[in-house]
C-alpha cells in the first residue's frame, strides 16, 4: 500500500514538475516572441508599401489587398496583446492576490504570443508560396511636404487682392481684350511668365484651359501651341515626344523623334527660340515634373509667349508660377450657376427621357422654385447639395437624369452613393475622384480615409481630427517635430492637393473644413471595402452583414442590433453623432469593446448622461476621450484605471470640479475642462465674456506629459496649487481664471517658471473682485525682464490699467484679445510695431476712451479687427496708410463713426449701427 501511495506521488511529483517546466518555458519565449513578432511585421510592414501602390489592373491585386489585410489584422492582434500585458503590470504589488492576478493575465498572454508568431509565419509562408511581393518591386518614394508647405497652405486659404476672379485671371494670361498689353514688337524677355490653374478634380481646370487654348483671337497671336496631357504615369521622354510633334508641320511628324531627354529637350528649345508661343500643361502632379519640364523651355522668350498648367495641388501651382498672384484658386460653382448648368445639360441631352410637357414644366424651373417644388422635381434641390458645386458632377449626374424619366429621379438620388462606386454612367467622375485619392502618399491615405466617420455636409473641426489622429496611431514620426506639428503637416497637405475644403478661417490658419459629399461616398465604399469604418443608422448599413471594422460610427438608430451588423473585438473608435437604438451605456459596458481606443461623444445631437460613461474605466486601452457638451456632472473614479489616456475634453459640462483620479493620468498631454455659461452666468441673456472655469485636485504635477491645461478655476486654490502649475515643464496652452490681488503674487511666480514653453495664454480675473493690475508680471522696470519667447495668441479678461509691457515687446504674438481691460489710445498704440500681429480683439469694455485711431504704417500685418460692447466708444479712425492688410472689421453692438473706410481694402463693409464717414 505504502509503495503504491510513494509511485502515485512520485507520478504526481514527475507530472507537477512537467508542467511547471511548460510554464516556465512559456513564460520565458514571450520575450524571444514579442521580439520575433515585432520583427517580422516590421520587415512585412514595408512591403505594404507595394500593395499601396500595385495598381487595381494587376493580375495579383486581389490576393495582395487579402494579405495585407491579414498583415494588418496581425498588428492590430498584437499592439492589444502588448497592451493587455502593460496594463497588467502597472497594478503592481507584493500581495499574492496580485500575483495570482497577473499570472492569470500575463498566462494568456504568452499563449496569444505563441499564436501570433504561429500566425506570422503563415502569412509570411503564404506571401513566398504565392510570390505575391517581391523586395524588387518598385515602391513610389513620395517627397514628405511638411517642411515645404509652412507658409504655402496659409497662402492657399489667402483671397487674391489683385486677380479676385477667373476672368481677371485671364486677362492676366491673354490680354487680347486690352490692345495696350498685346504685343506688337518683337521684345525679348528673360522671365516667361507662367499661370495656373488650381482646384479639386473635376472642378473644370481642363476646360477652362481649353476655351483659351481655342479661341479665336489666341490662334491668331501665337505662331506655335501646344497642349500637353501630363499624368503621373507620363515619363519626361514621352511628354518631350510628344511636344516636338505638335511643334514639328505634318511631314516631320510622322517621322520618329530619338534621343535622349537631354537631346528632345534642345531639339524644343531649337524649335520655341524667338517665337510667340502657348504651352499648355494639363493635370501636372509634382514639381519634379515641372523641373524636369522646364528644362526644354527656351531662357529668352518673345514677349507675349504664355505658359498655362492646371494642377490639383497648390505648391505645384505656385512652384511653377513663382508668385501667388498669378495662381487662381478654381472655385465651386454657385447655387445659381450649379442650377443653370445642370438644367442646361439634362435639356441639351440628346438621349432625355423627359415627355413634352414635363420638360415645358422643367425650363419654367428657377432656383427660388426649388424651395417649393413641383412634386416631380422635389429632388433637384438634393442634387445639387450632393453635387457640390462640383462641375463634372454636375454635368455627369445630368446625363444620368437625362436617361432616365423624372418619376425615377427620387430613387436615382437616393440611390446615388452606391450608383457612384458602381454604375458605369458615372464613371467618369468615379475614376478621377478615386485617381485622386490613389495618388495621396502611403502616409496620407489612411488619415484621410478616417474623414469617411464624418457625416455628409458636416462641418469638420480641424483640432478634433489632429487629435484623433494622434490618438488613433495614425502619425508617423519625423525627425526634429512633434507628432502635433507631423499631424498638423497632414491636415495642410491634404487642403493643398484641394483633398478638402476650408470652411472656417482664422488667423491665417483652417478651423472647420469639409468634404465634398461625392468624394465622402468614394471614401465611404473604399472604407467599407477596406475594412476601415462603417456607419451604422436608419438609412446605412444597418442592413450589410460588417465584418471586422476598426472604426464604427453611429448616427441614428437602425433595426438590428449592433452586435448582429459589427463585430464589436476589432473596433479602434467609437463616434457617435445621432441617438442610437441602443443605449450607450449599454454599448460602453459591452466586454468586447474593450480595444476601442477612442470615444467621441462631442457630435451626439442627444444628451449624455452621467449613467452612459459609468463605466467607461473599463475601456483600458483608451487614449481619446471627448465628452464635450455632455450632461455630466462629475468624471467616474475609474477614470484613473485608463493608463493610455492622452486627451480628455470636458469643455461645456456641468462638472464644477475634477476627480482626484485625474492626476493618475501619466501620459495625459490635454485636458480641457469648463462650465457650460448657462451652469454659471446669473443672468442667462448676458453672454459671459470669459468660459467658466473647473478646479483641479492636488498632484497636478504629476502630469509631466501635460501640454494643454485649461480653463482652471485658482480662486479658492491654495499656493501649493498654483506653484504646481509651475512644474509642468511642456506646458504650451494654459488658460486660468480666479485671479485676484490675494494669489496674484503666486501666480506671476508661476508664469515666470512655464514662460519659456507657452504658446497659448488666457488670463481672467475674478469677476467680483478680481483684477489683472495687481500681477507683478505687468511692470517694466526689472532687472530681468519676463519674456515669452514663443506666445503667440493671449487672451485678457479682466481690469489691467495698462498694457502689460511683456505683450507689447512679444515678437512672435499673433492673436490678442482684451475684455473688461479698460484701456486707453496708448495701451492699444503700444501693440502697433508687433510684426506678426494679425488678430486684434477688443471686447466688453475693453477700451475706454471716446475715440480710437489707426495711424499710418501701423499694425502692418493686421487682417482682422474686432469691436464689440464698447459703449464709450464713439469714433474709429484709420489714417491714410494705416492697417495696410486689414481685410476683416467686426463691429458689434456698437453704435459708431467710421472715419477713413475709403482706406480699407475690406472684404466686405461693416455691420449696420456703423456710420461710415
């Protein structure tokens, strides 16, 4: 018996002993694993780069785009993987109920290791057995713009003050209308003036290019034309070719034109030398093609020779032209002219299906008539929304009308996403829009794909798409800039190939901006296609039976669970826009949402409660979180448990003072915090000049990551508080309100230690008895004056006497707003030799004094000027020479003279209750 209980426990021992072997075994590959893995979806990773940019034609497009997608699937599995381990061990601890708890997590974790690296392999495995990429396949090297398009993007948000419009532009170009300008002699110049043409795809560049390079009196005047169609896939040599041939008489064309582009290239210099010559460049790409280009165009040409390029992208234009003046922005088409010209093609169309009597009822059509329409053209007024203004959308979707009876209209527009991506009527504009998009760089697909989350028509905010960049690992780190300055370099690169359109501009730089709602469809189905996103609503894809998607939008409420449309353990972000079917408490709590990595809830057109985000700590991979004008009055504790969070908005809540927690947050870089005005404005008519402010917890300092940090209330705030302020060594926007003679000393203290890093800075006294005079920070007699090296916007809500002279002798300010300051002609005077000043705001009280003058060769890059609720203010004078760039003045609730207006060179004139003299 007893040798029988000695073999069991030896058996028991040997088999305890395996598997503890196993255990350690496991646990020590996970490291040798995380290596391996990394490694080889670093080494796949760049062989994406050819599935970008394999062309849809290839006999293995379609098995490449299903491993890449498996590529990407297998970095996703693994970034959760590391996370989940991260996680796990920063609740350390020495009690062996902790122990227990990560053994228990980081076990599954190796053997998700092990099944990763089993996963690798195959596709790795399969990529060789298929031959799908190959290392010697070319991969298009795209230029990085950020560093070239600094100044250029601000530029293309700039309106022309010389040539306004496309007809001022093209007497610019051909001056046949104007004898005095056409040449008569034979004048040489060194400098061949070239203009362009910049605007979306299909926005009509080619033809109006065209209708000069036809007319009648552009035959006549020019010995030699040459139209030349270059596309990103034209090489230097054919283009050369092909402009030898049109320069060559019928004989010499058919002969073949050999050499090398050196050689074409003197042959067309030979052939231009001394003559009046139109070159037309249409749909360039790049500067390197222009400078590859140019080098066949003559040094010296006769006066009068023209060159015209019509490009997508600005950089490219003004590259080409050398000077922003002669480049014109295309626009969209008006209300009107969109309405004129679709009417004027859907009649002219010679396949119309439209009877007599119908067509009789559709010229009698005017713009006004589509607010209330005849029931069989209640449509037109969608199309035109959808269209854009966008002309060959217009002139495409006419011929689709036009081939169709008006009773089919309604469906046909409905239907319009999807006939968009499929039906071959609309091709044509279908293959430029998705050329378009082919041709952004690896880096830029991506983050303007994500744009698709966005509703129709919405207007986008230029900060929340940055951010959720950031957020969503979208940018790519690059030597010597942030990730905000790369993100930031995106968003311009995107507006400079006219991807989207700025809708808000401020201080020379986009707030708002847009999608036109024929490209957001292109993007939708490419995302659906993809993998990427999917909106989930009353009228999409409630009924679509989604896969795995990284991105789920929710906006409106659909008849199906969400669970049954989208597999939620793959979604990265979570936006919603209207009131879902399902509660978002409900959603949040879900336990496969537990990857999301953003929460948006700032568009929910419905209020979110404090129930909706109780447990939103158990989204332990978040790093967005924006719950701007939600219905909460305090953040959950488990707000702490979120390891990975870098932005949290609360801006407009109802939350009065912040979680303690709040301060676990080591990776935090934003946190906006604020009342709503109704929460705490007595008065509820009288809007609040100043946000209201929240009050933070103790250890605020441990946010060493911390760059954004606003609106904070420091009233009651102890000194310890606020020294903690002064602790956060890359703190670049701070905004704080509560000032008062009793911590002003404290808080000057505070604002020396942080001056060096601040870009942003608002500043409010209490609104009892507070005042911004008191601040040691306003005097000029010191030994070591305070400086701000790198301020470049300031806000001042409160009674100051006088102009603090560090704001006077801030170079780099470019935006200044004063409210309840009480100032004076000096104070405002002191601020006139600011270099970069292009925004000046005085507000409530701000200014003083009966009279404001604008004196001669001041404020010399001003281009907008605000005045608001300044009752003393009576007259406001600009003196000849004055605001020379000042090209938007804001006058609200003010009753005033404006003397000098014939000065200004103003968009457009001043409000009413402004007498201009």
């Amino acid at each position: 018996m007893a040798e029988i209980a000695v073999g069991l426990v030896a058996r028991l021992i040997q088999t305890i002993s395996t598997q503890v072997e196993k255990e350690v075994a496991l646990q020590q590959s996970e490291s040798e694993n995380t290596r391996f893995v990394m490694d080889e979806l670093e080494t796949i990773g760049a062989f994406l780069g050819v599935v970008e940019n394999m062309k849809e034609d290839s006999p293995k497009y379609q098995m490449a785009r299903v491993w890449a997608e498996q590529v990407k699937d297998l970095a996703y599995d693994m970034e959760d993987c590391l996370e989940t381990r991260f996680t796990a061990l920063t609740t350390q601890s020495s009690s062996w109920s902790q122990y227990i708890t990560n053994y228990r997590v980081l076990r599954p974790f190796a053997v998700k290791l092990n099944d990763l690296k089993s996963r690798i392999v195959e596709v790795s495995e399969r990529n060789r057995r298929y031959n799908l990429v190959t290392a010697d396949q070319p991969i298009n090297n795209h230029l990085n713009l950020m560093v070239v398009l600094g100044g250029v993007w601000s530029r293309s948000l700039k309106v022309s003050t010389e040539i306004d419009t496309y007809d001022d532009w093209k007497k610019e170009v051909v001056p046949w209308d104007e004898p005095s300008k056409v040449p008569t002699s034979n004048e040489e110049t060194r400098n061949l003036k070239v203009a362009a043409m910049v605007g979306m795809c299909g926005s009509g560049k080619t033809t109006r290019a065209r209708e000069i390079y036809e007319d009648k009196r552009t035959i006549k005047n020019f010995e030699y034309r040459v139209w030349i169609k270059v596309s990103q896939a034209e090489s230097i040599t054919k283009v050369f070719m092909d402009m030898i041939a049109q320069l060559s008489d019928a004989s010499a064309r058919k002969g073949k034109h050999i050499g090398d582009e050196d050689e074409l290239a003197r042959q067309i210099q030979g052939k231009l030398e001394g003559k009046q010559f139109l070159l037309v460049f249409d749909d360039l790409w790049t500067t390197r093609a222009w400078y590859s280009i140019k080098r066949a165009l003559p040094q010296v040409g006769k006066s009068g020779s023209r060159i015209i390029v019509t490009t997508e992208i600005f950089h490219v234009a003004e590259d080409c032209t050398g000077s922003f003046n002669r480049v014109h922005r295309l626009p969209l088409l008006s209300d009107q002219k969109s309405f004129q010209l679709l009417k004027d093609s859907i009649l002219q169309s010679e396949n119309s299906k439209m009877s007599p009597e119908d067509k009789k009822d559709f010229e009698e059509l005017d713009l006004d008539s589509l607010k209330l329409p005849e029931p069989l053209f209640n449509t037109i007024a969608q199309i035109l929304r959808k269209c854009s203004g966008l002309e060959l959308a217009i002139e495409t979707v006419a011929k689709l009308l036009a081939s169709n009876s008006p009773r089919k209209w309604g469906k046909l527009c409905d239907d319009l996403p999807s006939l968009l991506y499929n039906d071959p009527s609309l091709n044509e504009i279908r293959k430029v829009m998705i050329r378009s998009y082919r041709n952004l760089p690896p880096y830029l697909r991506p983050c303007f794909l994500y744009l698709s989350i966005f509703p129709e028509d919405s207007h986008i905010n230029v900060e929340t798409v940055v951010e959720r960049w950031l957020a969503e690992g979208l940018v790519r780190e690059r030597t010597g800039m942030s990730l905000r300055a790369v993100a930031q370099g995106y968003f311009s690169e995107l507006l400079d190939r006219s991807m989207i359109v700025a809708v808000q501009t401020k201080n020379r730089s986009c707030k708002t901006c847009r999608i036109h709602p024929m490209m957001r469809d292109i993007l939708v189905m490419i995302a659906q296609e993809e993998k990427v996103s999917v909106t989930i609503g009353a009228r999409q894809s409630s009924s679509l039976l989604v896969k795995r998607m990284r991105h789920l939008t929710l906006d409106g409420q659909s008849d199906r669970k969400l669970a049954r449309c989208v597999e939620f353990s793959g979604i990265r972000s979570l936006t919603v826009f209207s009131e879902p079917s399902e509660s978002i408490a409900e959603i949040i709590c879900s336990s496969q949402l537990r990857a999301l990595r953003v929460l948006d809830l700032s568009n929910a057109s419905f209020q979110i409660t404090q129930r909706d985000i109780r447990r939103v700590g158990e989204l332990c991979h978040l790093r967005y979180l924006n719950l701007y004008k939600s219905n909460i009055c305090e953040l959950p504790s488990s707000i702490g448990m979120l390891p990975f969070l870098e932005l949290l908005n609360v801006r407009k809540t109802c939350i009065t003072k912040l979680t303690s927690e709040v301060v676990r947050l080591g990776r935090l870089y934003s946190l906006r915090a604020s009342r709503r005005a109704e929460d705490c404005c007595h008065n509820k008519w009288k809007q609040c000049c100043c946000d209201s402010a929240v009050t933070v917890p103790k250890g605020i300092e441990n946010l060493q990551d911390i760059e954004w940090l606003d609106i904070v209330d420091i009233k009651d705030s102890c000194g310890s508080k606020i020294k903690a302020l002064g602790k956060l060594p890359r703190l670049k926007h701070l905004g704080l309100t509560g000032i008062t003679v009793r911590n002003s000393k404290e808080i000057s203290k505070t604002l020396k230690n942080i001056s060096s890093s601040l870009i942003y800075l608002y500043l409010g006294a209490c609104r009892n008895d507070g005042t911004l005079a008191c601040l040691p920070i306003s005097e000029k007699k010191k030994k070591r004056p305070l400086q701000f090296p790198c301020l470049q916007s300031i806000k001042l809500d409160g009674h100051i006497g006088k102009m603090p002279y560090w704001i006077s002798n801030s170079l780099t300010l470019e935006v200044v707003k004063l409210c309840r300051t009480n100032l004076q002609q000096s104070d405002i005077m002191s601020l006139e030799k600011l270099p970069c000043l292009v925004m000046l705001a005085l507000l409530d009280n701000s200014y003083v004094s009966d009279t404001l003058v604008f004196y001669a060769k001041s404020f010399r890059a001003l281009n907008t000027l605000e005045i608001s609720k300044l009752p003393k203010l009576k007259t406001v004078i600009f003196t000849e020479g004055a605001v020379s760039h000042l090209r938007r003045l804001d006058i609200r609730c003010c009753t005033l003279r404006l003397k000098g207006r014939k000065h200004l060179k103003l968009r457009y004139d001043p409000q009413d209750g402004v007498e201009v003299v």
